[in-house]
C-alpha cells in the first residue's frame, strides 16, 4: 500500500510560520509517490484550506467532537472541520487521552463522529514507559484498539492506526524498528479478526520519527507510514523522512 506521511503540528505555528513551511514542503515535494497530510491546529485550517487547495498535501485536524452539534462549549464538529476540507482527523493522541483525561469510549466515539462526517480517523494507540516495563504493552493497544472495533467495527476499514509509544514521543527515544514492527504485527492480528479488509488499514508509526531513523522503521513489513511530531515542523527533515516514504 502507498506509505503515509502525515505531520502533527501540535500546538505550533502562526499565520507567518505556516506560511513559510507549507511554501517550503509545497517546492521541495516534487511527484512524491505517497500520500502527505499535515494536522493542524483548528483555527489555522481555513489558511491551510486556501494554501493547500489542488496541491498534494492532505489536510489534518487534531482533535474533534464526539457530539454532532449543540452546547458543547470549545468543541468543534466534524462538519464543522469537513467545511475547511479536513479529510483525516487525530483521536486518541496520547497527549490529550494523557492532558484530557479521554477514555477508550470517548476515544471511539470521536472515532464514530469523524466517520460520520466523511473524514477518517487517526487512531492512535499506545503504552507508557511504565506500562512496558511492567509488560503491558500488547494488552493496552489491544484495549485501546478493542474499543474502536466494538464501536466502529462496520467501518473499520475507513481508518488509519497510528501506533505511538508514549515513552517515544517528544523524547528523542525511538522504539527499535523491531520494537515497532512487532506492536505493528500485534495490531494487524486484531484488526484481521475484525474485518476482512485488514491488509489495506494503514498502521502508521510515531514517537521521534527522524530523517535518520524513518527508512529502517518504514521497511518494517507491517509498518506503513510516519506521525511525525517535531520533524514536522523543520520543512527538510519533514521532506527528507518524505523521501524515505516515496
Ligand atoms: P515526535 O515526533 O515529536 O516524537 O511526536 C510524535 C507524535 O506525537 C506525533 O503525533
């Protein structure tokens, strides 16, 4: 399947910062044989939508609504994101199940909502440094994915899966490319119990993703794309891990 490379800009940027890297991705992109998407924060989709229109950079949300509409003071809707041509949107990112306290069910219900809207999910899943030490791994991305299938099972083949390591992200710590692979290989089990379309769910890999280590972790068999977090943010590191991806 055609690799993925999607950013997450997390809470960075300013009407001039972005400007200057989406020009820089935009002349540095060439034919790039893979699907590029940038996740940014909601007030500035609107200057992506008019920056990116006709261009090969997907544009991304970080968050969304599990409610459709109504007194939800703060949320955004996914129509409301579907509107700026958001077409892939973060659930679950390990910062806001950390910082925001969202649940497994909360997690698949902004799963369900982005579905609803037309705009696929970024699952993302994954353990703590605590949590692997203790041997928890498999079972919490197990959790973490088991809620996204009871709730979505009928449209998981719309999704993409980002598996990030708490302990990596942020931190210069990358999981070994067979660290990945093999909570990679964990996930694809479940997700092949759940559908027949298995195979075509994209299973990207995050946590200090880098120009130097992205073409070893995206040769692993069941690794098929990058959430890139700070890389994100410098246009030759985000176009170099790119390049490993085309
Ligand atoms: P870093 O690439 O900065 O480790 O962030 C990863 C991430 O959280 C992407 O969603």
């Amino acid at each position: 399947m055609k690799k993925r490379i999607f950013g997450n800009w997390k809470m960075n940027g300013s009407l001039a910062a972005n400007a200057a890297l989406l020009d820089l991705l935009k002349q540095g992109l060439g034919h790039a044989d893979c699907e590029i998407a940038v996740c940014a924060p909601a007030p500035y989709l609107v200057q992506l939508q008019s920056l990116l229109s006709g261009r090969a950079i997907a544009i991304g949300a970080q968050d969304v609504s599990a409610q459709a509409s109504g007194a939800f003071t703060g949320e955004v809707s996914g129509a409301m994101l579907r509107e700026f041509g958001v077409r892939y949107v973060l659930v679950g990112h390990s910062e806001r199940r950390q910082y925001h306290a969202e649940s497994d069910e909360l997690v698949a219900r902004k799963a369900q909502a982005a579905l609803a809207s037309g705009i696929t999910p970024v699952v993302c899943v994954g353990e703590t440094l605590a949590q692997r030490e203790a041997g928890e791994t498999e079972a919490v991305v197990r959790r973490q994915l088991s809620a996204v299938v009871q709730r979505n099972g009928h449209c998981l083949s719309e999704i993409v899966l980002a598996y990030e390591p708490v302990w990596a992200i942020g931190t210069g710590l990358t999981a070994t490319p067979a660290q990945a692979q093999a909570v990679h290989a964990v996930l694809r089990a479940q997700l092949l119990a759940a559908t027949t379309a298995a195979a075509r769910i994209p299973i990207l890999y995050g946590g200090s993703m880098n120009a130097a280590n992205a073409a070893e972790l995206l040769a692993q068999a069941d690794i098929d794309g990058g959430l890139v977090g700070g890389a994100s943010l410098k246009a030759a590191d985000f176009l170099a891990i790119v390049a490993c991806a085309g």
